[in-house]
C-alpha cells in the first residue's frame, strides 16, 4: 500500500511564516493523517473549562480523537519549521506531560466519559513533525504520557 501524499490534502500551499501558523499548519496535517488513517476527530485546541469547586486548570490539548478500535486518543502536535531547535518531542518534558494527564482527566470529567460511552480506554500521544507543506517528517508516537 502507497503512502498517502500528506501535505497535498491540507489546504497550505505556502510554507507557514510564523510560529503560530507553523503549529496550527501542524495541527491541521496531524488531524487529517489520523482522518485518513481512521480516526474520529471528537476536539480540537479544546481548553478547560472553569467550574465551581474544581481547580483552575490552564492549557490546551490538540487534538481529541478516537482511534478506529475506539479507544480516546489526546493528541500533543509539536511542529517545527527545521530541525535546528532539536526534535519537536523535545519539547514535551516532565511539566508538559503533567499537564497533558491532568487536562486528560479533566476532558473525561466534564464530558462524563465512561466505559458506557464505548471507550475503554484512553491514551495520550504525541505527533511531531518537521518541515513545511513541501516537505516534512511526520511520526507519531502513542502512548507516551
């Protein structure tokens, strides 16, 4: 089976000119690999939010979704324009990955997700990618939190 050409299915067809539309020019090749690849988009750049009783929580996840034997999948996309700056995963130490859990539980609490919605399981994963729209390096590694 061939590789799917990725970055002919985004809508970029210019390198991103800023660190902002480098990550959300990640994002949107990150999302639509895992589309292609099964995946059901359930969230995306989803924050929490703030709730009477419960602690305020900052952050983002990337992406939300469920992978095609139904477990949840919180998505951490690291995009960078060149290698120069170290792997993007890098980017993901022992404070990222803290918060990355606790924005995970939060999700489930406030969507009330339970084994009786069909999930029975959740993992989190990152996806980095390096380059731009013409060419560019995509891995994904699951279950690294």
């Amino acid at each position: 089976m061939q590789e799917p050409d990725y970055w002919q299915i985004t809508d970029w067809q210019e390198k991103p000119k800023s660190r902002q539309e480098t990550g959300r020019w990640g994002e949107d090749l990150a999302c639509q690999v895992l589309q292609a690849q099964g995946y059901q988009l359930l969230a995306r750049n989803w924050r929490p939010t703030s709730q009477r009783g419960q602690e305020r929580l900052r952050g983002e996840i990337d992406l939300i979704m469920a992978d095609p034997n139904q477990e949840l999948v919180f998505i951490e996309v690291k995009t960078r324009s060149s290698s120069r700056q170290g792997h993007p995963l890098e980017a993901i130490g022992p404070t990222k990955a803290t918060k990355l859990r606790q924005l995970a539980y939060r999700w489930l609490d406030e969507q009330k997700i339970s084994a009786s919605c069909g999930y029975y399981s959740y993992r989190i994963d990152a996806i980095a990618i390096c380059g731009g729209p013409s060419s560019f390096s995509f891995e994904q590694r699951k279950a690294v939190v």
